[in-house]
C-alpha cells in the first residue's frame, strides 16, 4: 500500500486518522494500524516485523540494567539484526559469488525480501548503541516500543527515525490545528513531487532503460538518465515529506532527508542533503566509531571508502549498488585529497554542473539491471553507439506530460534560489501579509491536492522505486 495509491489516500488514511483522534489509545490505534498498512502488502512478514521489535527490546531492556555484561549483549545484539538482514537480503547475492567462483553447487536460494527490512533493521540498531551510550533511557513498554518499531509512516522507506528523535513524543505528544494542518500541508507537497513530477518522467525514464544501449544516441541516453535523477530524487523525497507530513499529523517530528541535493556544489555537500537519516546514521555508527578523520589522512580514506561501499550494499545486494557506492567513496576521497578546495574557486555554475555529472553517472549504475548493461549505457552517454544508434530516438519515449515534468523537476531541484529578507514583524500592517500567506498556502495545498486526485483518477504510472531497497 502506497502513500500515492487510492486504496491509502481514500480508504486506509482517512479510517486510520478517524480513529486516531477519537479513540483515547492512540499507540495502541497508531500500532494495530501500522500492522494492518505492513500485513497490506506483507502479511506473512508481520510476524518478523514484531521479532524484530521483541529482539530489541528485550536486548536494549538488559542492556539498560546489564553491569560488565553490556558491552557483550550490545554485541549480540547488533549480530542478531544483522543476521536477519543479512539472511533475506544478502545470502543469495553471497552465495551467487561462491558458485561463480565454484566454491558451491546447486540451486540458489530463492529468499523473498521483507518490505522494509533494511530500515527497520538499521533502526533497532540504532537503539541499542543509543541504550548502550546511555543517550537514551530503554523503553519500559513493549507496546510503546513495538509502536515505535512499526509506525507506518517510516516503516517501508524511511527517513530512518531513531528513537532518540522522538522519545519524549513516543510517551507524551501533543495535537493542535495548526500541526494537524502543517503536516496536512508538507504530505501533500509530497503527494505532488511523487505524483506530478516523479510519476510523468519515470515513465520516460523506464521506457529508455528498456531499450539496449546501444540502440540509443547520446542525446536520448542523457534524456534517460535525466529522467532517471528526477525520478529518484523526487519520488523518494516525496515519500519523506508524506512520511513527515503523516507524522506530524500524528504528533510526531520525524526528522528531515532532503535539502534539494541537486543544489550541492560537491559530493560531500551531495550527502549532506540526500537521504540525510541514512547518511548521518552511517556517520554516526560506523564513519565516527571506525575513527571518523581524527587518524590519519590513510585511515580516514579508508573509513570512507569502507562507509560507502557498505553504503552501496545497504541499498541492494548487487554489483550495481557495490560499484555506485564504490563510485561516491572514490569521489569522496578525492575531495579530501584536495578536489574540494578545486571545486571551491570555481564558479558555483560549473561547480554544481561538474556535481550533478558526477552523481548521474553514479545514477547510471543505480538504475541499470546488471554491469555490463551500465557500461554499454554510458558508453552510449558517451557517444560510444552514435554509429549504430538510428532506431531509437528520445522523442519515442518522452511524451509532453513527461517533458513538461522534467522541466519543472530540473528547475525545482537544480535552481540555487537566492535567500529573501525576512519579513517584517509588528503591528497591523505585519498581519495582511501573514493573512495572505495563509490564503496562498491553502489554495496552493488544494491546488495541488485536486491536480494529484485527477492524476490518480486518469490511471497514470504510478511505482514506488525505493521499495526495492
């Protein structure tokens, strides 16, 4: 169940929110709720969901009044969700490797992948080592803390809440109006960058995928990878702000994963404003605990190099998300090595410009369904097919729909918008502006919200691409 489906937005969403705010158990509503979104799709999953939160919880309650012991249980502790994780999402890409190096026979494992399961692993983690450094106090409740875990909001694809975030709303939250209307308001600004831009130019975007590389010329390649990086860009952040949205309707503050990453003047500014829930918690788990740069220059490459593999990893067990991660360390580096301080005197044009090349060839692999499938596609980025490219042109696959959105998906993401003045404050003159302020965000929300119910209406394309993570 998708937060831009019918079934969600029509049935489930308003349901679940009647019920919310009426019935006084509001965690027992948010988590039966929140078992009934993941059962939607996953039914036979719902019992590793719960696991899950049973593991640790009960981990983090003994670590929390563990004398010597602790560091022992956290162990034990952060092994077990890493073997489930490692169980359904990587044991067939291992054990690809061994029969390819005929280290093994017979049939690979046919191992289905639990919606979620990356996030919600890397969650409860994150609550252990949190316990374990006595940042935070371990829930006494498992409900509470099963609420936690499976909050539908967060649970299929993030921003990966960590409990610290918003444990004092997990016991005590507060809903007013102007919260309600808030998050009412940033779901569907999501709503629309999913349904209005991410929709219209993957559809482009799968079409050129779908055709041999070295069928395509180069301008219909860049047109499908352009399409490709709003796709991504705006069908997950999209996702987060719904995600967010939702929260605050609830009165949670989840916290934020974008902050236009295609505005980014190097790499290193890239990941601070993509998927930031995910890069800070690499940061702060791994980059920091391996020794961060406090080391030396040698071991802080490797420490990146290390956190971006295992980055590339995380997002699918393939040689595809290896090489891309791979890719983003090697950038990194080089920025440490001195790129940054290049990147820096230049014009921030031609900054931005050298970034988002760099970032769309990472997208390449990304997107591609094998390697060799990504070298043939960038060898036609390249003008490396232009001799045999004369069948397919981009025309065939972008439509004016799709067109139009990539535009608007180029400016919205692309364009460095330059800081306004802050308004004035004080007396009666200051109340018009606030007056229609508000008068322009409501029927800018209705705006959009009628265009995304039309969209929905027509049938269009409607995929979510980072349920395969």
């Amino acid at each position: 169940m998708v937060f831009s489906s019918a079934v969600f937005l029509f049935y489930f969403l308003p349901g679940f929110l009647l019920l919310y705010y009426v019935l006084p158990w509001k965690n027992t509503v948010l988590l039966v709720g929140s078992l009934l979104f993941y059962a939607w799709g996953e039914p036979r999953f719902v019992p590793l969901l719960l696991l899950s939160a049973f593991l640790n919880y009960s981990v983090g309650y003994l670590i929390a009044r563990a004398g010597p012991q602790r560091k022992s249980l956290l162990a034990v502790g952060v092994a077990l969700n890493l073997a489930m994780l490692a169980y359904y999402k990587y044991l067939g890409f291992f054990a690809g490797i061994l029969q390819a190096l005929h280290l093994r026979d017979g049939a690979l494992p046919a191992i289905v992948l639990p919606l979620g399961i990356s996030f919600f692993t890397f969650q409860g983690i994150s609550y252990l080592i949190d316990v374990y450094r006595r940042d935070i106090a371990a829930q006494g409740s498992f409900l509470r803390f099963a609420m936690y875990k499976a909050m539908f909001p967060q649970l299929i694809a993030g921003p990966i809440v960590r409990y610290a975030q918003i444990a004092d709303e997990v016991d005590h939250r507060t809903l007013d109006n102007a919260r309600i209307w808030k998050g009412f308001r940033q779901f569907v600004l999501g709503l629309a960058q999913k349904i209005l831009i991410a929709n219209y130019v993957g559809l482009a975007a799968d079409r050129i995928f779908a055709v041999d590389p070295v069928e395509l010329n180069a301008i219909t390649a860049w047109m499908g990878i352009a399409c490709y990086s709003i796709q991504i860009l705006f069908d997950f952040a999209g996702y987060s702000n719904m995600a967010i949205g939702i929260g605050h309707m609830l009165g949670f503050t989840y916290p934020p994963n974008f902050n236009r990453p295609y505005a980014a003047l190097s790499i290193t500014d890239f990941w601070r404003r993509w998927h930031i829930s995910l890069s800070t918690w690499f940061r702060d788990y791994l980059y920091i605990p391996l020794g961060g740069n406090r080391l030396s220059a040698l071991r802080t490459y490797f420490n990146l190099a290390l956190v971006f593999l295992l980055c590339g990893l995380w997002h699918g067990a393939a040689w595809t998300f290896v090489i891309w991660g791979a890719w983003h360390g090697a950038l990194l580096v080089l920025e440490r090595l001195g790129g940054a301080t290049v990147l820096a005197r230049l014009p921030a044009s031609v900054a931005q410009a050298w970034t988002m090349l760099c970032v769309m060839i990472g997208w390449v692999f990304f997107r591609a369904p094998d390697v060799p499938y990504a070298l043939r596609y960038l060898g036609s980025m390249f003008g490396g097919h232009d001799g045999q490219a004369l069948l397919h042109t981009w025309r065939l696959d972008l439509p004016n729909t799709s067109q139009v959105a990539l535009v608007a998906g180029i400016v919205l993401a692309c364009w460095r918008w330059r800081a306004s003045a802050p308004p004035q404050t004080g007396g009666v003159g200051a109340r018009m502006p606030a007056l229609l302020a508000q008068g322009g965000h409501l029927a800018s929300t209705a705006a959009l919200a009628l265009l995304c119910i039309g969209s929905l209406a027509a049938g269009t394309y409607n995929p979510f691409i980072y349920f395969r993570f």
